[in-house]
C-alpha cells in the first residue's frame, strides 16, 4: 500500500518516495507529481479567494462605481444592474465596496474575496 508521502512510478508502477525523481528500480525521471506537498505553495489553489484581480476591480470601482461596472467585473450581474440603475446608490454603495475591497472583504458572483495578492 501507498502512503501520502510515497507516489507510484509512472513507469513502472512501483511504490516509490514521494520525493523521488527517478524510480530506484527502473530509473526513469518522475513527472512532477501535483499531490506534492512541497511543490504546492506556488499554485494559488485557495477556493476562497477569486481569480479577479483585485487592482483591476478597485480601480473600476473608483472610476466607474457609480455605474457597477466593478460588480460587473466581479460577476456580481445582479447588483452591478441595480447599482446601474440607483448610480452606486448615489455614491454611497461605491464608497462602500471602495473600502470592502481595500479590507479585502469583497466578493465576487462565486462568493470568493477579491484580494490584493
Ligand atoms: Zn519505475
């Protein structure tokens, strides 16, 4: 049996170390392996946090608020129309998802926060 820090050659099958990159018994190079824990810190693979850029959505927030286009961007469609429609609540909703995204507290449609990264 396999345990996590142990992977199976991906030539010949044998159990091998996880961190093995080449099979001890048939000597052919490992691919990287994505269940290896020491290489994983380098993919964002958080599911909480959106794949929106942050800057892009609070640089169209300031500018272009008052008309949604942010929550558009964000795949928030519903409220970007009502934003549309009240002119970012005339000013104030703007305002306020200005400083949700400066807090890094802003979701996008998928209910992910929108961060600086
Ligand atoms: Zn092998």
């Amino acid at each position: 049996m396999k345990t996590e820090y142990e992977k199976y050659c991906s030539n010949c099958g044998q159990v091998i170390d996880i961190n093995a990159e080449i099979c001890p018994k048939c000597g052919v190079r490992q691919f990287t392996s994505p269940y290896n824990r020491y290489n994983s810190s380098t993919v964002n693979d958080d599911p909480t946090i959106s794949d929106k850029d942050w800057l892009t959505t609070i640089v169209l927030c300031a500018f272009l608020g008052c008309f949604g286009i942010h929550r558009f961007y964000t795949n928030n469609t519903m409220i970007g129309i009502i934003q549309l429609i009240t002119l970012g609540g005339c000013g104030i909703w703007m305002l306020v998802d200005i400083i949700l995204l400066a807090l890094g507290s802003f979701k996008d449609g998928d209910g992910r926060y929108v961060k600086n990264k």
